[in-house]
C-alpha cells in the first residue's frame, strides 16, 4: 500500500502549473463508502427520517493508511503549488476540545457539520480506496471526488470503477490512471472556483413557522401589508449577491413552511478572511425580518450551506 501511495503523490506533482492557479481551501475526508467498510457508518431512525452516523476518529484507528495518505497528499499538494489543505483529523480533535462558535453551542450537528462551520473549505475531497486480491484476478477501486462544500454538487473525479485484472503492480495500474485523468480534474477545480469567486456561493434558506405561533405565513406582516411570504423574499433579495439571479421559493411554499434556493452569496467575509456561511447570511436576514415585521426570529441554520429560520410571536 505504501508503494501504492508513493506512486500516486508523485502523479500529483506532475500538474505544478495548473495547481498553482487554483486558490480554494480544501480538505480530504474519508468517502461513506470507505468508512462503511471499516464499520465507521451507522443508520438510525428519527422521527421517521435515516439518519447516517460517522464516526470519522475510528476510521483513522482501524486504517492507519488513511492518515498516511491524507497527511502526505496535503503535503504533496502544497508543494505543487496548491493552497495547504485544511487538515479533517486535526479539526476533529480541536473540534473535542472547545465550541466551534459560541452561537452554535445548543445546536445539536454532527462531526462533519461542526468541522465545516468551523474551517469553512470550498471543496471538500473524498477519498475512498479498495484492492481486494483474488484466484487469478484482482479488482482495485479507487475515488477521489471533489464536492462543493456548501452545496454538495460533484465538481470533478478521478475513479477507478473496479477493473478485473491479472496485474498484481498495483501502484502502476493506478499512477497511470490517476495520471491520464489529473488535468482534467484539476481544470475542472480551477473552474468551480472561478465560478464562485465570480458569482458568490450557492445556499439554500428553509424558514418555518412555531407550532405555538399566531401567524402562519400568509398572513400580513403588520408593519406592511404584505404577506410573510412576499416580505421575506423582498429581504432575500436585498440581501443577496447584488446582479445574481433571483432565488427559487419552488414548490413547496405552505402556510408554516417555505424553502428558498439557489440563494448566491458573496463568497468571502472580507472583514474576518473567511467564507461566508449560510448561518452567517441567515444572520442578516433575520435581523431585518424581527425589525421589519415586529416577529422572533430564531436562527437555527446548522450545515454550512443550509440556513433555516423559524418565526414565532
């Protein structure tokens, strides 16, 4: 496996010039598939909903390999011109040892979440690896696939599905691989982040209404005339990007719920050097929406690129 990983950082550093163009913060995290192999994934139903258990500290326990691998791809990296890679481990460990943001302390996220409010990378990297020998054939799979940290989307991938093959030189078969596929991933990375630096971030805004509350959001605000509704997307408006296109409400607008995407944000917070996450918008929102409308406004926002907001008397 070592040899294996040898072979592969030196693909990595074949790519000097178009890494050095590429300026997003990043950060590798094991793939769910690879954390299923290892016993890592869990499911547990709430309130009717599956909800996935990652226990990311145990994945670096039973694989030694992955820390090795995620420690000298970062290293690697760096030294071909990208930005130092955010290291996931280490977030863990700091993530145990204090609050990630003190407005985030009665809200209950998982690992990942509290990781990513707390170093706010553009791309994330999931990195999932098998080779299983077999009686005259032997079958790697290999992933590694870049997702937009605030959105999830796949942005590029290198992959080796699983070939059947009588090759015992694994380095070899996955160097090769990996090296016919790097510019193209790399290419495609500089994009996204052009993208976003151009046309600020992508999130989603959920807001609801309390059960106990006397309003839903059809009725008026009172401080306008205007139904909940269309206030709310008149802030929304004023609050995003400026000259991006008006957000989604869809389909799914009701009298206690409405969601609202494709919301474009600036893409940094100039006066703290860092992304802008959907909780610090959100912030902004409902601190217009309690001033115009005379409501409480909770922010409740928990993933990095998911906002949500509940209204109440």
């Amino acid at each position: 496996m070592k040899k294996l990983i040898c072979i592969l950082l030196l693909t990595l550093g074949m790519t000097h010039q178009s890494y050095s163009q590429m300026q997003s913060r990043m950060m590798i995290i094991p793939a769910d598939d690879l954390l299923k192999r290892l016993n890592c994934l869990s499911e547990k139903t709430v309130l009717g909903r599956t909800i996935y258990e990652r226990n990311y500290e145990k994945a670096y326990i039973e694989l030694i390999d992955l820390r090795f691998v995620t420690a000298a791809i970062a290293d690697k990296m760096n030294k071909a011109g990208w930005p130092p890679l955010d290291d996931f481990e280490l977030s863990l460990k700091n993530r145990q040892d204090e609050e990630i943001d003190e407005d985030l302390r009665d809200l209950q996220t998982d690992a990942i979440t509290r990781v990513l409010n707390k170093v706010r990378p553009d791309v994330i990297l999931e990195l999932s690896y098998d080779y299983r020998p077999g009686k005259g054939t032997n079958r790697l799979t290999f992933a590694l696939v870049a997702k937009d940290s605030y959105t999830s989307k796949i942005i590029a991938t290198i992959t080796n599905p699983g070939e059947q093959t009588i090759e015992t030189d694994v380095p070899t078969l996955l160097s090769t691989h990996v090296e016919n596929e790097l510019n193209n991933f790399s290419e495609a990375l500089k994009k996204h982040a052009d993208d976003v630096v151009a046309n600020g971030r992508t999130i989603s805004l959920r807001v609801s209404v309390d059960g106990k509350a006397e309003f839903d959001l059809e009725d008026d605000c009172a401080a306008t005339g205007d139904p909940y509704i269309d206030v709310i997307m008149d802030i929304v408006e004023a609050k995003k990007k400026p000259g991006s296109p008006t957000p989604n409400p869809g389909n799914s607008t009701s009298g206690k719920a409405m969601s609202i995407s494709n919301i474009k944000i600036e893409y940094i917070d100039p006066k703290r050097n860092r992304g802008v996450s959907a909780r610090d918008w959100v912030r902004t929102v409902a601190s217009e929406l309690k001033k115009t409308c005379k409501c409480t406004v909770k922010n409740v926002s928990q993933g990095i690129g998911d906002g949500r907001m509940i209204l109440s008397n």
